[in-house]
C-alpha cells in the first residue's frame, strides 16, 4: 500500500514540473512516507524527521513534510512535538500533496516580506479547524494540515467527490515509470477492527473502486510495458461493487464503501467451507474482477493479489484462479495465532479450524497453489500453550513464508486500552526466535521440492548481494570513502568523500552478466545468473539447489 501510494504522489508531483533526486540532502522538498502499523517503523520515522531537522538549521528554506498513517493518527500534535514538520498529510487526502507543498513555499515568500514586525508574528498559537484541514500559526510559521476524517470520502450514496480516486487515475503510464511491474489499488481501508491494528482508524472503512476504472488502469499499464500487476487491498478478497447504486460525479464513477456490519454476506462471498458466489448481475465480486482482468486483457503476463482475509475467502475465488493460467497460485492469508483465545482476543472473526479447512478447500482446487501468511507472537496474555499452538499449526499448514512480529502496542487500537502488554520482552524474543526456526525448516522443505524442476520467473532486479560487490568494487577502485545514511536502504549511497588521488576508472565491462533475482508465479524467490537486460521481463530457469530463502538455478535459454 504505502508503495503504490509513494509511487503515485511522484507522479502526481513530477507531472507538475517536480524531479527527484535519490540523495535527500540535495533536494528543496523531503516527504516521508509512514506507517503506523508497528513500532519500529515509526521509530525510524521520528529518527529520520529528526535527521532532516538538523539539516533545516543549515537551510531553513527545506520543506518537510510527513505523509501516510502516522499523519493521520498524530495528526497536528505532530506538529507540536516536531516544529520542523511543514506539512502533514493522512492516506486520504494525499490527492492534495502538491497544493500543501506550494502552500507552504508561498507562505514562507509572503512572510518575508510581510510577517517579520507584524501583528501575526507576535501572535501565540493558534489553530483552526474545517473538519479536513488545520492551520497553525505560530510566529509567522503557517504549517499545513491535511489530516482530515478517514471516513469523509464516498460515505453515502449521494458522496462528495472522491478527489482521492484522481490519484490512482492520473498516474503516470511512462515505461520509464515501471519495471515491468506494477500495483493497482482496488480497495482502501478496512473494516475488520482488529484489536491491535490501527489501519481502520488510519485509512477510514473499505472503499471499493469501480471495476471498469480498475480494468482500464490496468490496460494503461499493459501497453506501457507491465507484464506483471499486483492488485492492492486491506482486504481484498472483500472486493464488491454494486453497480445498482453506482454514482457518477464530473464524469466519474464513485468508489463505494463496504458494509461495516456483516462482511460475509455484504461483499456476496460465501462464509468459510462454503461455494459459489454472488449471482446478481448488478454485483462484481473480486472473483469477477479477476476474471475480467485475465480475460479482457490477454498481453498481461501476470497476475497477483494480496491481502485476504481468512474468514471470507470463497470457493469462487479458487475455481477463477484454477480456470486462468496467468492468475499466480499464491495466496497470502494472515492467521496471527494458531490458539483460538489468541484468535478471539485478536477479534479475528475465524477459528484455527476454520483456517485449517480453507488450506484444505485450497490444496483440494489449487493444488500448485503457495501460501504465505503473517504472525504476531507475545499478544497480552498469551502463554506457553498459545505459542506452541501457533508452532504447531505452522508446521501444519506448510506456508512458504511468513512475516513473524513481536507485539508492541500501537496507539490508537483496542488492544493498547483493553490488554495489558503483559508477555516480557525476553520471552516475545525467544518465541519469535522459535517461530522464525521452524519456518526456516518448512520453508527449505517445500523449496527442496522445486530442485530440478523449471519454472518461470518475473525478474525483478539485480540481488541485494550483487549490488553490494558491485559498489565495494566501485569504493575500492575509485579510493572513495562511503558512508551509508540510515534514513535509506542498503542500496542507496548518500554521501561520498573523495581521496586526494583517484585510481584510473575501472576497465569497461565486456559482459553484463550478474546475479539476478526474481519470484516464481507462486512467489518463491529465485537467484540465477543472467544479463541485467533481462529485469522487468519473464524468463524460464531451471532449479538446481535450494535454501531457506530462496531457490538457485540456470535460465534456460
């Protein structure tokens, strides 16, 4: 999600005159795209505001501004805490980026001439509220605030605009925009209130976007070079338009809003262990909108989905996905615990038995189908049982992977207020540390099944450990001193000092053979030996060895 919506306020940004730059301490505006889901991630994110602070003393003229999540949930207390801050803006209303970044260059020009010695500029605080926006002044500083109400947007059948929906239509079509993959949003928010999870109250109620918008978008990427397209939601097996209500304003059609009070039979799915599907001709379901991406769009290679949700995961869904070959057999399903108090604690709406008879419906209609799920280890008052419980249907349910979290409590959640965070950190380790071993152990058993086999694989860059020799062997050559910046990944070098005496340049490469790395159509990453030429495309490689982590073979040629 916070990809796809970083991806789309560059667009919208570089389509006004805006470039970019991959080193933050060369550029005039720094967004920072934030999640609130766990703790950790705001922490780098507070690190990282910290860091661009210190760069404001040297050039004040910097602006700063923090998107997504944690915008929504601190909303202009952010401010307070963080006066570097210049622009804050939530998940739904990032539509309006570029506007509060002009503001905020328009103010600062104005108050230079205007504010210093005036009235304003003695004034104390103040802020101003219309329900989507704050304005705060404090000596002659104008701050921007688009917090807004996560349930604003398409909230009734007569919605205002969703100006939100422009962003996911204007984005930019260019190949040089695209690797050869690309994600389309089809629902946002969520309507499930898990106890520890903020994102209901960060991107509002699920709102599902029209499919005849979401078929074109996809056509638009096919024919600028896509060959691989991810559809995006909380949870986006609930997908569900009903054309009957549908609202058209200035031309286009409304995304609509989920039903809040029973899923299963809002969205037209059937409950878990049943079949079929919403006949109504008025209705899509995300079984039909697969099923029209796939067969409207024939040059589109690939296509993949993620997440869904257990408890409304139907047998429709599995027949569509059986019945088109170029619907990846993967599915990626958060369980969270494998003990049914957890579960319920967890208010997850399923029981592990109820999980454990979808994998089953999964293995019976799809049988070359990979699973993938998530888990959170040391919820309040989980004990010993409840950990081996989750081991124990971690070696059951043979997923390929999982993404294992320690529980930390998140502001703005249920749980933070009804549970005590009661399980020691040291055991929230040690069972994390369990959890990732035993996943390593199922994961190097179902990769050993794939040695010898040839399968296709969507390549998707050079591998991290390439990238890695590749820039050692510039350092060392050159005799430049890197320093690595923590506000970047691994694969970003932001700072250089030069040596009084530069070595002569590297010989030209006759060949551009490296390692590169890639994901089968049931996502299971590959590393292969190939031209670097070769990333955005799908080629057929041969398995020859396997590890935990990944699966090692020979493009066949």
């Amino acid at each position: 999600m916070n990809v796809l919506d970083s991806q789309l306020v560059r667009g919208s940004l570089q389509s006004l005159g805006y470039t970019f730059t991959d080193d933050w301490r060369n550029a005039d505006v720094v967004l920072y795209n934030t999640c609130s889901v766990r703790e950790q991630a705001e922490n780098k994110a507070y690190s990282r505001i910290g860091l661009v602070g210190m760069r404001k003393k040297e050039n004040p003229d910097i602006v700063l501004g923090v998107i997504g999540c944690m915008a929504e949930r601190d909303g202009v207390d952010m401010f307070r805490r963080h006066p570097q801050v210049d622009l804050i803006c939530g998940p739904g209303e990032l539509d309006k980026v570029p506007l509060l970044i002009d503001n905020v260059m328009r103010t600062r020009m104005s108050s230079r001439f205007k504010v210093q010695g005036s009235e304003l500029g003695n004034k104390k605080p103040d802020a101003t509220r219309d329900g989507a926006s704050t304005r705060n002044f404090e000596h002659g500083t104008l701050n921007y605030s688009l917090q807004g109400n996560t349930h604003r947007r398409s909230s009734t059948l007569a919605a205002a605009e969703d100006t939100l929906e422009l962003l996911d239509l204007a984005r930019s079509f260019s190949p040089d925009e695209h690797q050869g993959s690309a994600y389309v949003r089809i629902t946002r928010g969520c309507n499930k209130f898990c106890t520890y999870c903020v994102v209901p109250n960060t991107r509002g109620r699920e709102v599902h976007r029209a499919p005849d918008a979401i078929v074109e978008e996809c056509r638009k990427l096919v024919e600028s070079g896509v060959v691989e397209i991810t559809l995006l939601g909380q949870t986006v097996n609930h997908y569900h338009y009903d054309h009957a209500t549908a609202q058209s304003i200035n031309g286009i059609v409304q995304p609509q809003v989920g039903s809040i009070v029973n899923n299963t039979k809002a969205h037209g799915l059937p409950s878990v262990g049943g079949s079929g599907a919403d006949k109504s001709e008025n209705v899509t379901t995300f079984a039909q909108l697969l099923a029209r991406i796939h067969d409207e769009i024939p040059q589109l290679q690939r296509l993949r989905f993620v997440t869904s949700f257990p408890r409304d995961f139907g047998d429709d869904i599995l027949h569509t996905i059986a019945a088109r070959p170029r619907i990846c057999r993967y599915l990626h399903l958060p369980v969270q615990s494998g003990s049914n108090r957890m579960l319920k604690l967890m208010n997850r709406g399923y029981t592990v038995e109820e999980y454990l008879e979808l994998i089953a419906r999964i293995r019976r209609i799809l049988p070359d189908a990979t699973l993938a799920s998530d888990l959170i280890c040391g919820f309040p008052s989980e004990t010993e049982e409840d950990h081996k419980a989750t081991c124990d249907l971690m070696r059951a349910a043979g997923w390929k992977n999982s993404f294992i979290f320690k529980y930390s409590p998140r502001p703005g959640t249920t749980a933070i207020d009804r549970f005590e965070d009661d399980v020691p950190e040291e055991i929230k380790k040690a069972r994390n540390n369990e959890l990732l071993r035993i996943q390593g152990d199922v994961s190097e058993e179902i990769h050993r099944t794939w040695v010898g086999k040839t399968v296709r694989v969507f390549v998707e860059s050079v591998s991290h450990r390439e990238q890695k020799k590749q820039k050692a062997a510039i350092a060392a050559t050159s005799h430049v001193q890197l320093r690595w910046d923590a506000t970047h990944d691994n694969s970003t070098t932001t700072n250089a000092t030069l040596a009084p005496t530069l070595a002569p340049p590297p010989p030209a490469q006759t060949t551009s053979i490296t390692q590169l790395t890639g994901r089968t159509d049931g996502d299971l990453i590959v590393m292969f030996d190939g031209d670097a030429s070769l990333v955005g495309s799908i080629v057929e490689v041969k398995i020859h060895k396997h590890a935990p982590l990944a699966l090692f073979g020979e493009q066949v040629v």
